[in-house]
C-alpha cells in the first residue's frame, strides 16, 4: 500500500494490537490510542510477538470519556477503526460503567474522524448487537438488532447495541456537516473472539480458557458458544476499511457452528495434551446455572445461553468481501496455546 495513515483506538487491547498488526503488514502507517503514555511499550512488545515493526506505530494519548486529544490522534488519517470499548469478565453493578464509555466514546471518535476529513471508520461492535432477540430459531443476519426491551440483557449487550445505534444516527445526521465527501461507516460484529494472545490483554473469551487451563473453573455449563480468531476478526477490519462497497455495512463475524462448553473442554484436553490436564469436564447442570444466576454475575451472563442453538453465518461478509476464516476449533486451541507459550497458565 501507499504507506496511507490509520487510527487504530485502543490498541493495547486484544484486538486492537491484531488490527495494529494486520495493518503494519499491508504497509499502512499507524497511530493508535492509549490512555496513558506509559502503555506504548506494551503495545510495542505485543506487535513484536505478533510479527510486526513497532517502529511504524505512532501513538497518541486519549480517553473514551474526555474530549480531549481525539481531534488531534484523528488528524491525517484516512481511515480509523475504532476498537476500544471497555468488556470486562465480571459484569458491573452499574450498567452505565460499560454503557456510557462505549456510546460515548464511539461519538468522540466519529466526530473528530467527521472533523479531521477522515473518508471511513469501521467499529467495532458485537453479535451482542443482533443476536438477543426472539425470532422463533430462524438464523441472526445483519438486517437484526438485540431488542433492548428484554429483560436479562447484561450490561456489555445493552452498552454494544446502544454504541452502534447511535453511531449509525450520528453518521446520519452529522455524517455529512464538513466539506467534501461524507463520513463513512462500517461495523464488524464479531461473536466470542479466540486466537493467539500477544501479552497479557486478551479478551473475555480468551480469559476463560485461561481460567480452564489453571484449573481454576471446577465445573462447565452445558451451554453453546460461537466463536472467530482474533486475525480473522483483524483482517476483516482491513477488508471493511478499504473494500468500496462495505460503507454503510454491518458485517457478522463468526467462523463456524456453535460449540458446547463440555466439547470446549474437551478439544482443549485432545489437542494442548498435558498442558491441559487441569481442564475440567465436569458438567455443571442447568438448574443449578439458573439458581446461580441469582447471585453471580459470571453465571447471570451464561444462563441466557443454555437454550440458544440460533445460527448465524458469514456469508456476507464472505460473499462482498472475499473473507475466510479459520474453524472456531482451531481459533480456540491457538488461544490455549499461545497462553502456555506465554506463560500466563501454571505449568
């Protein structure tokens, strides 16, 4: 490529880093966000494990809840994929701590893209985004939306479909207020992501297989997951950043069937061996995750996936995009043994 300038927000996080990564590797300049000046090294060292140069990555000091600074880390870019947007493991007790940096922060970034004649922003959003909804089993596509009136929504959902919502309406109403052409958008909503960690930043997916490998879950639930690899889920930004025809589209991010947590378990003993012979297979049953539910907020996110065998599919993004992702069993073993590699599991 032509050595074209990107704003990747939040790159010391999980996919942040692969996007950085992926990018440094077609020849696009970078600069990406952190919030403080002291998290540049992490990422440079995440970049190095990912096989990249840090040396062409740039870096710029924001925050999803302040004005401040997004103008500038904007200014002279092209293109921007905003990834940053806060998913921890244990759900907080007040919803606005994931809702309001996750809407707020992606206006932030559209406006000061909008503002700095920046041509495309892809987002970052969820198939939290789509798939909680009840449409009598039939596929999710990216025509869906969550319904935000259901009742056991957690906070990441809500704060994930809002974001995205207005995002859309942002670029709507105030896409077009600047010279020239108007601001673009594209979303990437990808399922649980798995895939090689670089550091210690890995996401929510990928924590829980390190808990699995330390032996610290002592019992699985009997519910589904899907899930992409981390590279996949970078390459498709790539490809919804430049492809002409991804403005204005929303892409689902996922590799394959669901799998079950019990089979989880499993393909992590068949395949990591004795590294993962802390690995539980005990089946944690089902009445006893609703009960739970009362009371944990890890279990309250699980139970609404005991009884949901919904698909989805990749087509779009296949079908306009030419994108091929690995199997969601291979994603899930990199992640497992990228930890073990890393030492972030007891051996």
């Amino acid at each position: 490529m032509s050595g074209e300038l990107v704003l990747v927000t939040g790159g010391s996080g999980f996919i942040g880093a692969h996007c950085i990564v992926a990018l440094l590797r077609e020849g696009y300049r970078v600069r990406t966000t952190v919030r403080s000046p002291t998290r540049a090294d992490a990422v440079r060292a995440m970049v190095r494990v990912g096989g990249a140069d840090p040396a062409g990555v740039e870096f710029a000091t924001a925050d999803l809840m302040r004005d401040g600074g997004w103008r500038e880390a904007a200014d002279g870019a092209r293109f921007v994929l905003h990834v940053a947007s806060p998913f921890p493991v244990r759900q907080p007790k007040d919803e606005d701590e994931l809702i309001a940096p996750a809407r707020e922060g992606a206006l932030r970034v559209l406006r000061a893209s909008r503002d700095a004649g920046v041509e495309r922003v892809v987002l970052t959003s969820s198939f939290a985004a789509i798939g909680y909804r009840d449409d009598a089993g039939r596929p999710f596509t990216e025509a869906d939306w969550t319904d935000l009136s259901k009742p056991d929504l957690t906070a990441y959902v809500k704060s994930k479909t809002i974001a995205e919502r207005d995002a859309w309406a942002f670029v709507a109403r105030e896409g077009a207020e600047r010279d020239g052409a108007p601001l673009e958008l594209a979303t990437v909503n990808p399922v649980p992501v798995f895939g090689p960690a670089l550091g210690p930043e890995v996401s929510t997916s990928v924590e829980l297989l390190r808990r699995l490998l330390d032996g610290r879950v002592p019992a699985v639930p009997n519910g589904t997951t899907t899930g992409v690899d981390v590279r996949d889920v970078a390459d498709l930004h790539v490809l919804a950043m430049r492809h002409p025809d991804a403005a204005g589209e929303r892409f689902l991010t996922i590799a394959g069937d669901p799998i079950t947590f019990p089979d989880l378990a499993r393909l992590l003993r068949d395949r990591l061996g004795h590294d993962a012979r802390r690995v539980t297979t005990r089946v944690l049953p089902d009445w006893l995750v609703r009960v739970g539910a009362r009371f944990s907020t890890e279990l309250r996110a699980v139970a609404p996936q005991l009884d949901r065998r919904q698909g989805a599919s990749h087509e779009k993004a296949t079908r306009m995009l030419g994108w091929n992702p690995r199997s969601t069993e291979d994603a899930i073993v990199a992640s497992g043994r990228s930890l073990i590699e890393l030492g972030l599991v007891r051996r």
